[in-house]
C-alpha cells in the first residue's frame, strides 16, 4: 500500500484521477488491507470462542446471547 500511496503523490492531484492506473491500485490496495483486517479480527474471535470453550468445557453455542443456538422463537404474525 506505501508503494500505491507514493503512485499517487508522484503524480499529485492527476493520481487521483481514475484515469490513471495508479488510482486503481491504491483503491485495490486499500481493500486489500480492510479485508486482511477483518480476517485476522474473525480470527481472534475464533480463537477466543474456542478458548473460552476449551477452558469452561461450555460448547461456544450454547448459553450465550447471540449465537445460532439461542436465538428467540420467532415472532406469530399478527391477525387480519
């Protein structure tokens, strides 16, 4: 990303053009770096979730708010 970043300086307000190739690059470049973000935060969760699991001998799915295995029942619909 430091690279497509330097792109765009070297050609100053025209880098941001979308003309210019390096303005495709650094918008890859950034959502590269979001998704890899958001890849290791899964991770983390994962990892604590099993942890935490692994520590109480309670399976992750069960007692806890939020996951598949507790959600409500579902709402009746209402009369006509």
């Amino acid at each position: 990303m430091q690279v497509t970043t330097a792109a765009v300086r070297l050609f100053d307000g025209a880098g941001y053009t979308q003309d210019l190739l390096a303005e495709r690059m650094t918008c890859d470049a950034k959502i590269t770096h979001i998704h890899a973000g958001a890849k290791r935060v899964q991770r983390m969760v994962i990892a604590r979730s099993l942890l935490s699991e692994r520590l109480t001998g309670v399976p992750a799915t069960q007692g806890r708010g939020g996951s598949p295995g507790s959600c409500p029942p579902p709402v009746p619909p209402l009369p006509l």
